[in-house]
C-alpha cells in the first residue's frame, strides 16, 4: 500500500484562493455600500490621518507665547487665523477700525468673516472651549462638502461621460478632496469647511435650476469668505448659456423662471458686498474693510496682480520669475479650456476660471494660497476619468498625504512672532 502524498501541497493554494475570494467579498460590500457613506467612510479616515500628523507636529513645537511647554494637539488648533476668529467667537468685533500711532489701520478681527465663529460660540454654549467647538464646526462641514463634491461632479460629468466614468471621476474628486495637501483645514477652526459646504450646495442648486434656494446659500456664503465675486461670475455664465439653449429650443427663460433667475443674480452680487457693509455698518467708517485688508500688505493696501509679479521675481529672478506665471496661468487656463476638462460642464469650469483669476488679482501669494487652492476641487475629477490609468488615484492620494506632512509641519511647526496678532 502506498502512502498518502503531503496535504500541504493543496492546502496553500486554497488558503490563496479563500483569501481572495474574502477580499472580492469585502469589495463587494464596500462597493454596496451608498456612495455617500463610503465618502464618508475615507473623509473620516483622512481626518484621523490629519490628526495625527497634527499631533506630531505638536511634540516638536517650540515653546512660545503662543504654546504651552508641551503643546499637544488642540493647542495647535488654534494657531495663527484661528486666533481672529476664538477673539471673534468670545468677545465679538471691534465698534470702529484700530489704528496705529500713525493713524493707519491696524490688523484686527475685521478682516475676518463671521459666520464659521458665531457657529463655534453656539456650541461654547455648551461649556466646550473654542478649540473644540470651532473643529467639531469644521469637521461637520467638511463632512458634508466631501458628501457635496461627490454629488455635484456626479450630475455633471453624468450629463456628458459614460456612467462609469461619472462614478470614477466623481469618486476621485470627492477622495482627492479629503485627503489633499491642506485638507488639515478642515479640521481646525478655520472658515474653510463651512464655506466649501456652502459652495457645493449653491453649485448642487444652480446644477437643479433651484434659485431661490441657491440665492440664499450665496448670501449665507457672503459671510463666510470672500468668494462671492467669482461665484457672481459663474451665475451670469449659467444663465447666459441656460437663455442661449432656450431660445435654441424654442422656450424663452420667462415668467417665475425670469424672476427667481434675476433674485439669484441680485443675491450674488449683494453677497460680495455683505461683509464690507456690515463692517461699515459696525465700525462707522465705509472702508473699513478694505482698510484692514490692506494692513495685511505691504504699502497698507490691496494691490492688483503686482504681488504675484514680485514674488515671482523674488523667488525665481527677474526674467524666469514672470514668465514661468505667465506660462503657468496660460497653461491653466489651456486645460480648463480644453476638451478633456469639458467634462466638467459649464458651472465647474467657470467656477475654476474665475476663482483662480480671483486669487491672481487680490492675494499675496504666501503660505495661505495652499489652503485656498482647495476650492479647486472639480480639478481632481479629471485624474479618475481615463480607465487605462487605474493607479493614477492611488498615486495621487500617496503623492497628497506627503505633501500634507511636508506643509502640516512647514506651517504648523512654525509658530507665529510673539508680537501677533498686534
């Protein structure tokens, strides 16, 4: 009789076999899953990831004014703009504009919109301090933009993509978004997560023709952040081409559409005016919004284009300098334009146009510009809807967790002079 061969031989591959076929079975559930939840699934993951590269950058902080002895996490919450807006949320603004011995404005809590600390102190209501209270506002705000990227990259790329496309180019742009460079933001007491909840919400409305209710989310946006002008841009350019496709079809934009089209467009023009008004309203003094702006810059006032010209020439020379902006922005502008981003649809495309010429004109380009840039968010659909190129996520989202290290602990590790705020 002879003997029996060694099970070991059949019994590895079955083991492989059994755990691949576990791994397709979790991937059927995931993929089961609402896209909502599993949006939510990778922005809570994101968050925790942030929150430890947070932590870390806590235990090599140097002591000063700002910091304990040994700072831990919250305590770097409430670094640099979180500073304005904890003064804003426990003791309000100023009744008039602070000015120097010179008699020039001063930097204060003006500059700084309110809507993101007035949410935080209803929570300080609750006994929660305002580091907490201005994350946890952060947080929930981010939760629902992240939710809100996925939902409006998903109408629009479906009105123009095959289905797996859309579902591939939303799904990048809503992980791209949760785990970008300065998603750090959205969890510390910045006005960043409110006013991308907002964005994408008035985005979700103007995509489903509802005016009414998107003239209201741009005014709520008004005191949020100074971005109303370039969304005053995309609402002409949609109503343009809506009246453009209507008399196409023979059905001329009239009656209640007229009307709730022409509220939309008086709400988005107002919403760029609110805050400067009411800061007028509060201070006494018509500029006052503008004239603390300015005390942010150098020569005390807000200058047109010339600081991008001038850091470029710092950084890079005087010739290299502007013509790698120039090429930059032309270059931007190309694949905006372009037939691969057309996907994106009118609305995103002219969003993306207008807010980065927006930047180009108003802001210095410092350490702030990498958080602002995340209202880009439409861009990163584009990596998700070519199928040949199926690690192209994956290596997208590695190259941004890097990078989140790199600028969490550039900026954060920093603390600011002793002497600001003044």
């Amino acid at each position: 009789m002879s003997a029996p061969g060694p099970p070991a031989r059949t019994a590895a591959p079955r083991r492989a076999g059994g755990r691949v076929r576990h791994r397709e079975r979790l991937l059927l559930r995931w993929l089961r899953l609402p896209a909502a939840a599993r949006v939510l699934a990778v922005y809570a993951l994101a968050r925790l990831f942030s929150a430890f590269v947070l932590a870390e950058v806590a235990r090599f902080q140097e002591p000063s004014d700002w910091t304990p002895q040994d700072p831990g996490y919250a305590d770097l919450l409430v670094l640099w703009d979180a500073t304005w807006y904890r003064a804003i949320a426990e003791d309000g603004y100023p009744d008039a504009v602070p000015l120097g011995a010179d008699g020039d404005p001063l930097q204060s809590e003006l500059a700084f919109y309110p809507l993101a600390p007035l949410l935080a102190r209803a929570l300080m209501s609750t006994g929660l301090p305002f580091a907490w209270a201005g994350s946890l506002v952060s947080l929930a705000a981010g939760a629902a933009a992240a939710v809100g990227v996925h939902a409006v990259l998903l109408r629009a790329l479906s009105a123009r993509c095959p289905p797996g496309a859309a579902r591939r180019g939303a799904w990048s742009a809503a992980v791209l978004f949760c785990v970008s460079p300065p998603s750090v933001v959205l969890q510390v007491p910045y006005t960043e997560g409110p006013a991308l909840a907002l964005l994408v919400a008035f985005l979700l409305l103007l995509q489903r023709h509802r005016y009414l209710p998107a003239a209201g989310v741009a005014l709520a946006l008004g005191l949020t952040r100074p971005v109303a002008v370039p969304l005053s841009v995309v609402v002409v350019v949609h109503l343009l081409l809506r009246a453009r496709d209507g008399r196409r079809r023979g059905a001329v934009l009239g009656g209640r559409d007229a009307l709730r089209a022409l509220v939309l467009l008086g709400a988005s023009g107002v919403a760029g005016l609110l805050w400067p008004l009411t800061a007028a309203l509060l201070t006494g003094r018509a500029d006052a919004y503008t004239a603390t702006m300015g005390a942010w810059r150098s020569g005390g006032q807000v200058v047109w284009l010339r600081p991008w010209w001038d850091v470029s020439q710092y950084v890079l020379g005087a010739v290299a300098g502007p013509v790698l902006l120039v090429v930059v922005v032309a270059g931007y502008a190309v694949v905006l334009l372009g037939r691969r981003a057309a996907a994106l649809g009118a609305d995103l495309r002219t969003w993306c146009l207008a807010y980065a010429g927006y930047l180009l004109l108003v802001l210095d380009p410092f350490t702030s510009l990498f958080r602002y840039l995340v209202f880009l968010f439409p861009l990163g659909a584009l990596v998700g809807l070519h199928p040949r190129r199926r690690g192209a996520l994956q290596a997208w989202v590695i190259a941004s967790l890097a990078l989140q290290v790199v600028w969490t602990a550039w900026l954060w590790r920093f603390s600011p002079p002793a002497d600001w705020p003044p």
